[in-house]
C-alpha cells in the first residue's frame, strides 16, 4: 500500500488545480450559508409565534439541536447527492481519457493501491466539505448552548455518509472513460442508494401480499442510507450504521478493483 | 526465473514465446515468438494496424494475452507482475500525461510509483529531466508544452527508474523533423550509455536503420523477419527493398493461404525463408 498516499496526493493536487474543486466548493459554501441562514431564521419565527400564543411547554422542548443543527445539516446531505458526483466523476475516467491508466497499470503498483488511493483523494475533499459545514453550528456555541455531543455526531454523520458516496463515486468513475457518463450514473446511483429505495420498496410491496415487514423490505430499508442518516443525526451512533457505512463502502470498492482488473481482460 | 536465464541465448531480458491476441473474431498478433538479449536495440517494424501497439501492451502488462507467456528480465509478466513490471520503462503511443502537472511534478510522482527509493529520487527526476533535455520547462505545465516536449516528456518518464526493459511505442511519431532527430540521437544515447535493452516501434525504416542492430518484423500479427539490419542489407538492398519484398511476399502467401487455411504453417514458413 506504498503507492496509495502518492496516488491519493497527486489526484488531490490535480483536484485542487482545476476549477471543479472551486466550484464544488464556492457553491457548497453559499449553499450552506443559505441553508443555515434560513433554519436560523426558521427557528427564530417559530420561537416568536409560540411566544405569541403562550405555549411555554412548547418553547421549554425546543432546542438548536433539534430545531436548527439537524434540518441544517439534513439538507446538506442532500446537496451532497448533487455535488459530490462533480468531485469525483473524474477520479478514473480521467486516468482513462487521458491515458494515463497505461502509466498506472504498468508501473510496479497493484489496482488495490490505484483505488484505495483515488477513495482517499475524495475523502480528503469531502473532509474540507465537512469542514465548511461544521463552521455554521460552531458559530452557534458563540451565542447559545447546543448540545457538543449531539452536534458533533450530526457532523460525524455526514461525514461517514459522504465517504460512502465517495466510494459510490469511484465505482461509477470505473465503469467508463467519459467524465459526465461517470457523473449523472454517481447521482443516479446516490439517489437510488439515498433517497430512493425506501419509496421502491413501498411500491413493490404495495402490489403484493408482503407486508412493510417482511424480510424484503427490512433488508432493502437497511440498504438505504437514508434511515442511518437520519438515526445519526439524532446523535444515536450505533455500531450497526457505522457498520453500514464501512460495509457499503468496502463493497463499491471492491467493485471498483473488479471493475478495473476485468477492463484489462477485455 | 530458472528458465528464463537458462535459454539459448543466456542472458534474454525479454523473452517471448507463442504470443497471441484475440479480440472476438479478430486476431490481432498470431503466434509471435522472438528473444532479445540484454543491451540490445531492436526494432519493431510493421505497418500501421500490424499488431506493434497490442505486442507491446502484453509485453508491458497492460493487456493480457489470450495465448502464450511473456518474461522480462526472466519474470513472468503475469504471475510476477510486479518484478516484471518494475524492470520495464514504457513509453506508450500516447504519452501518459497529466497536462495540469509540471515535468518535475510528474517525474517525481512517476519515481515514486517505479520505486526509486527517497535517496535517490531527487538525483534521478534531475538526471531524467537534464537527459531528455527538459531543464529549461521542468517548471511549466505540461498543457503549455509542444508536443516535442511532451514525447520528451513521456520518455523521461520511461528512463527515471533507469530500467533494463525500455518499451518505446513509435518514439518520434507526430514530430517534425528537428523533433525527430532529437529523439533519436537521445534514444541512441540511451542505448550507448545505458546499456539498456531497448525494443521501439516505429514504421519509419529510416529510423531503424539509425539506431537498431536488429529488426522484427510484423505483418498482420505475425512475425515475418527476424535479423540483424547488417545482414539484412547485406545484399545491396535498402531496408525498404526488404521491407518491400517481405510484405509482398506476405501477401501472395495470403492470398495462396486462403486456399489451403494454414494460418500458422504460412507464418513460419515465411519466417523461415527470410532467416
């Protein structure tokens, strides 16, 4: 695993050369900023009318965690299905058009270290995502007392799902040489793997005579990243999602290296 | 390894033996077989589409063979992929470049992937760089560089690791003639001080004459001459008479071939003939 910190390094250098990692950035920023803008705003209006109509248990439960911290860092989990394929799209592709893979595959290295060193170019961009989105609730320790804990496992958890979907980005880098190929099937692949397969399994389920709970659904459910999502950012870590993400993550990546290994037998 | 050195000619650094490829239908090099010994300067001759570019991406791992074995410096390409890979410098037919690096970034990265150990390195980016003549741009991008300097660039990438095996897929191929000369005085130079073996491509006869003492040549996918150039212009012929007469002789065995269907036995007897 020599060569995996010189593969990571350079495609991180190339990374930031270019104007992809910029752009990815710039609107991550202001994405984030108007999201968390507007939760802050949220929460102050809904402090205001419970304010108005006296309802003083109402305001008691209310709290940054839940009314702020956690929609603000839900709905950039979601930006991230959007973004994230600009990041990695070119991963392999790009070694692909440029051919560069004959470079790569002929030097002394193994495709283990090629992928392992791409997976850890991207986790080092989205650890600087995670890094812009981690700033906005630290402001709020300034002025109030949200719950370190909490907020910490609510950055923690966009992390872990965006190093998943990294992985996803590898893969899908992979399958092709062209760049927007590799694009638009890493957010297909995000949507299906995120948001998606709840609702598939509702309609499925739907037309035949298993229930919600059938064994099914339950293994399809787990596979949605989703539902760990949305667990983690109530601050319950739990090692059964954090072993989803370590398993969904192994799995793209071992795909990735069947994938590069079965091009050469080609 | 053992029988990589014990073969007839002791010391082959790249041996090949009953070398094929096929794509579906199509069989891009037929049955090839050829040795080169340590230190020698061979070139590899066909005509466009005659399988150069598929023999050296075996020969250098990136495309498996369907048939047959390939060793270099006596490991299998395959089975000690890395041994073997690690004693090759392969200069592809397109220069694998990244155009946002800077020739010294992308030599030292290139280093690194060939395991030239940290104490070294810095001295061989340097030697690399100041051998292919590079000194001057080793700080610009390479996206700014013309394509001369980018063939420079891609042979620097080749020599860093000072490897036994060079593989250099048509050298000088898109170049102007200035461009031309100069890649072929540094490939001669290479040969002289290196002692590398070198295996080039090219379809230019001009070229082989220049710098090769011995010539392979293919024509769809199979060898049809093996010799030194010495030998092969023994008779007052030019290279090209050779060329000439070896291609079209290939062709009426095709034609007379298609009668009888024996592929290999035409290939062998062709080979046989001119040796």
């Amino acid at each position: 695993m020599r060569h995996t910190g010189t593969i990571a390094a350079r495609e991180l250098r190339s990374l930031f050369i270019s104007p992809v990692a910029y752009v990815v950035l710039t609107l991550w920023s202001v994405i984030a900023g108007t999201f968390f803008l507007a939760s802050l705003i949220g929460f102050q209006e809904r402090l205001i009318q419970l304010q108005q109509y006296q309802m003083l248990q109402q305001i008691q439960a209310m709290n940054l965690n839940d009314g702020l911290i956690e929609p603000f860092i839900g709905s950039m989990w979601v930006i991230i299905l959007f973004l994230l394929p600009a990041v990695t799209m070119g991963l392999i592709a790009s070694e692909k058009a440029n051919g560069t893979d004959e470079l790569l595959l002929t030097s002394p290295i193994t495709i283990w270290e090629i992928v392992i060193g791409k997976f850890l170019a991207g986790v080092g961009f989205v650890f600087v995502m995670s890094g812009i989105v981690a700033f906005f609730p630290a402001i709020l320790f300034v002025y109030g007392e949200p719950e370190v804990g909490r907020t910490i496992s609510g950055v923690v958890s966009l992390m872990l799902v965006s190093v998943t979907y990294v992985a996803v980005g590898v893969f899908a880098s992979s399958v092709t040489r062209n760049q927007l190929i590799a694009f638009i099937l890493t957010f297909v692949l995000l949507l299906i793997l995120g948001m998606m397969l709840p609702f598939i399994v509702e309609i499925s389920m739907a037309g035949s005579g298993l229930g919600s709970d059938s064994a099914i659904s339950q293994i399809v459910n787990w596979m949605s990243t989703g539902n760990h999502v949305e667990r983690m950012l109530k601050g319950l870590i739990d090692t059964a999602d954090l072993a989803y993400f370590v398993i969904a993550s192994a799995v793209f990546l071992v795909l990735s290296k069947t994938v590069i290994e079965s091009a050469r037998w080609r | 390894m053992q029988e990589g050195t014990a073969g007839t000619s002791g010391a082959a650094v790249i041996e090949v033996e009953g070398l094929s490829k096929r794509y579906g239908d199509f069989e891009a090099v037929r049955d090839l077989s050829f040795r080169i010994g340590a230190g020698e300067v061979v070139g590899f001759l066909g005509p466009n589409g005659a399988g150069k570019t598929t023999t050296m991406r075996m020969l250098t791992g990136f495309v498996p063979p369907s048939d047959g074995r390939i060793r270099i410096d006596g490991a299998d390409i395959f089975s000690e992929g890395l041994i073997a890979r690690r004693a090759i410098g392969y200069l592809p037919e397109t220069p694998p470049l990244y155009p946002e690096m800077t020739p010294t970034g992308y030599i030292d990265f290139v280093a690194r992937l060939k395991d030239v150990p940290r104490s070294r390195r810095k001295g061989a980016v340097e030697r690399a760089l100041s051998r292919c003549g590079l000194l001057d741009v080793s700080h610009r991008e390479i996206r700014q560089l013309s394509k001369g300097y980018r063939q420079r660039v891609g042979l620097a990438q080749a020599i860093v690791h000072e490897p036994k095996v060079l593989v250099l897929d048509e050298p000088t191929v898109g170049l102007d003639p200035i461009q031309i000369r100069e890649i072929r005085a540094l490939i001669g130079d290479l040969a002289k001080t290196g002692g590398q073996t070198i295996l080039l491509s090219t379809h230019i006869l001009a070229e082989v004459e220049a710098i090769c003492q011995r010539a392979i040549l293919v024509h769809h996918g199979r060898k049809v001459l093996d010799q030194p150039i010495s030998e092969m212009m023994g008779g007052g012929l030019s290279l090209e008479d050779v060329f000439a007469r070896v291609m079209t002789r290939e062709v009426d065995e095709e034609i007379g071939l298609d009668d009888h269907g024996g592929v290999g036995a035409a290939g062998r007897a062709g080979n046989g003939g001119a040796a």
